[in-house]
C-alpha cells in the first residue's frame, strides 16, 4: 500500500528503511521477502536523486573479475532477470561494447578474451570484424572490440517507479513517499523516526540509504566517516533512428572498469599519453540508447569533500561537455549530435571501502558510498547485507 500519512500521526513496523533508490527499495524487498513488516520512506514522490541520474548499465565488468562483488554482479542480474519475469521493469539484455583506440588497449582485450571468455561470455573482435559489424565506428579510432552479450540495461527511473508499486503490490512493504526523515533516535527496545510534519514511525531497526542525507541524520558521524561526493555530467540527444544496439564503452573505460586489472598489460595503460582535459575531470566515454531513440552521453569524475562540494555542485562545467563530445564524435558517427537535455549526478565514494556501513546503537543501519557501481550490484549486495543484519 502507498501511504501519505496525516499529520502527527504513529506507525510502526519490523524494518523501517530511509531512501528509495536501488539500495533502499531492494533493502525493503528482501526484508519483506524474509516475512517482516517493512516500511519505505522517501522524500520525493518516487527517487531523483543518484539512482536515477545513471546510464542503466548492468556491466559485469565494472568490478574485480573474482570476490564478493563479482558475485554482486552475478546475483544482480539474476535478480533483475527474475523480476522482469515476473513483472516488466523494463531489463533487457543489450550487451557492452568496448572499442579498444590504441594497440595497447587492443592487447589488454585480448588478454582478457583469452582468459575470460568462458566465464564472461565474451567475443574479441578484431578491428576488421567490428568495423563491419558496426559502421558506427569511426575507422581512426577503432583497433578492435570486445563484446559482453549477456550485460543488461534499463532506464533507471522507469524501473524504480515500477518496481516500487511491484513491491508493495506483492510484499508487505508500504511505501511513504513525499516525507523527509529529519531524525533518528534509538533505545534499548526500538528505534523511532521522526518527519518534518511530525509524524513519528517505530520499528526493531532502521536502514539509511538516503545517500548524501545521512550527514543530515547523522552529522558527527559523517564528518568522521571519510566520504567524498563524485560529480558527474551527463548528456542526451534529441531521439534518433536505432543505430546503437548495445551499451558502448571507450578506450578509456578499458582503464577505469577493475575487471581489466586482472590483464598483464593492464599497469601500461596509465602510462598513455591521453588530454589532460581528460585526466583532470575523470572522463570515460560511454554511450546507451534509450528505447525512445536518444543517445545518453557521459561520463565525468569530479572528487571533493562536501565542504567544497556544496558551494557549487550544481553548476555545469561546459569545458567538460566539450571534452566529452570531441571525443566522443572521434569514437562513433551519429545521425544528429543534437543536445536535449544536461544533467549533473551526484553518489557518495569512500576512498578505502567499496561500500560504506555502519551500525548505530545495535538498530540503526547506514547503508551508502556505493560509488558508481550502485545499479550494477546495488540488488545483489542488498540480499547479502539483509541476511547479515537479520539473519
């Protein structure tokens, strides 16, 4: 059930959960799943925040190649796979591309072919082969390809807005939308939230996985925690023919993803000479489709500390775009490069921890500093870490 609730009112459930993102809303599912009462607050009508601002890409190789995240991935897309059977929340295998622009990156796709490609499914492609498979391709560019057929994509706030009614439809979840949390107490027997309209909600634990909220909620535990924010920009054309038929990554995206750490060749590619435009905001091409024809452009990397952050994350910088876009327009031909929309996104880091935890008082859970592998594995961990604080 959706629940608005009147002012000054009690609730009370098993598992409150603060934040309906992708750590949030499958926090809230496999605690439901697992038979208790479970309620999801969110601030906004449905999430616009980090989960939302993303290219949709489900990519194995985003994470190391063998450890628990790798098994994230893995559990991921089986759980996205699973739901989308059961309920349309808009998954659909598509696949990666990676277009390798130097011999260099040609070797380190190589070496990853020939030592993965039972257990990723991939297919290197050489340089003759993707040009004819995708005359997309800028000839220039273009040393060879390795593809990942079996990586999924969806549009992250179409699938939030049908998962979370899915949940609540099928679980005994009910959700609160359009209500900020602004505390968080806990004693001995329960753990008690409180809304700006004074609503209170009671529960035997509370999970925060608002993101960057939890420095409202928690402030003397933010500041000692070490997380950093991560500004991206972002970009989408007007809509246009059907020519993309998988997610596309660059030459520069061989360098950033961790599962290429595990090539020989891999430490040389540091060692390239590349813009230092580039190197400064943290640039990896990729390019996704959208199903009504427009192309997502992205991506930039900018690290602060929110004391620097906050005095002007929500500006553009239009340097970057152009950095983006030059070599973006040297890596692939488009019908238009027509721009329709900027955007910025905005997810926690840490710089020691894939993912940031901590439990307060035994009952209060934070949940956060994902980084930009959320939607990658955001379900897979949120299984994991359900059974390891509820047992």
């Amino acid at each position: 059930m959706m629940n608005s609730l009147s002012p000054k009112s009690t609730r009370h459930a098993d598992i409150i959960v603060i934040g309906a993102g992708v750590f949030g809303t499958f926090h809230a599912y496999f605690a439901a799943q697992k038979g208790y009462k479970t309620l999801l607050i969110e601030r906004n009508t449905y999430p616009s925040d980090a989960s939302t601002r993303n290219f949709g890409m489900i990519v194995r190789s985003i994470v190391e190649t063998s450890g628990e995240w790798s098994t994230h991935v893995h559990t991921s897309q089986e759980i996205y796979q699973s739901i989308q059977q059961q309920h349309d929340i808009g998954v659909q295998i598509k696949g990666s591309l990676y277009i390798a622009s130097t011999d260099l990156e040609r070797t380190v796709l190589q070496e990853f072919a020939q030592a993965y490609s039972s257990a990723y499914n991939c297919t290197f492609l050489d340089v003759t082969e993707a040009l004819h498979r995708y005359p997309f391709i800028q000839k220039s560019y273009c040393r060879a390809a390795l593809l990942f057929p079996d990586d999924l994509t969806l549009e992250p706030r179409r699938m939030l807005r049908q998962l979370i009614p899915y949940i609540v439809q099928t679980a005994s979840v009910e959700y609160i939308p359009n209500t900020t949390i602004v505390a968080v107490e806990s004693s001995a027997s329960q753990c008690l939230a409180r809304d700006t309209k004074g609503n209170t909600y009671t529960a035997d634990r509370v999970l925060i996985c608002s993101g960057a909220e939890y420095r409202t909620l928690f402030p003397e535990f933010f500041l000692r925690s070490g997380l950093k924010i991560c500004k991206l920009q972002m970009m989408q054309t007007v809509p246009q023919p059907q020519i993309l038929p998988h997610s596309i990554l660059s030459g520069l995206s061989i360098e950033r993803y961790p599962a290429f750490k595990s090539c020989p060749s891999y430490p040389l590619l540091q060692e390239q000479p590349v813009d230092q435009r580039i190197r400064d905001f943290g640039i990896h091409l990729l390019f996704k489709q959208a199903s009504d024809g427009s192309i997502i452009i992205g991506d930039s990397h900018e690290y602060s500390s929110f004391e620097v952050a906050n005095t002007g994350e929500e500006s553009t910088n239009c340097l970057i775009n152009e950095t983006v876009l030059s070599y973006g327009q040297r890596m692939i031909t488009l019908p238009t490069w027509d721009i329709q929309k900027l955007w910025n996104g905005y997810y926690l880091i840490h710089p020691g921890r894939q993912v940031y935890t901590e439990t307060i008082e035994d009952r209060i859970h934070i949940i956060t500093g994902i980084a930009g592998k959320g939607m990658s594995t955001g379900p897979g961990f949120s299984r994991q870490h359900i059974e390891a604080v509820l047992g």
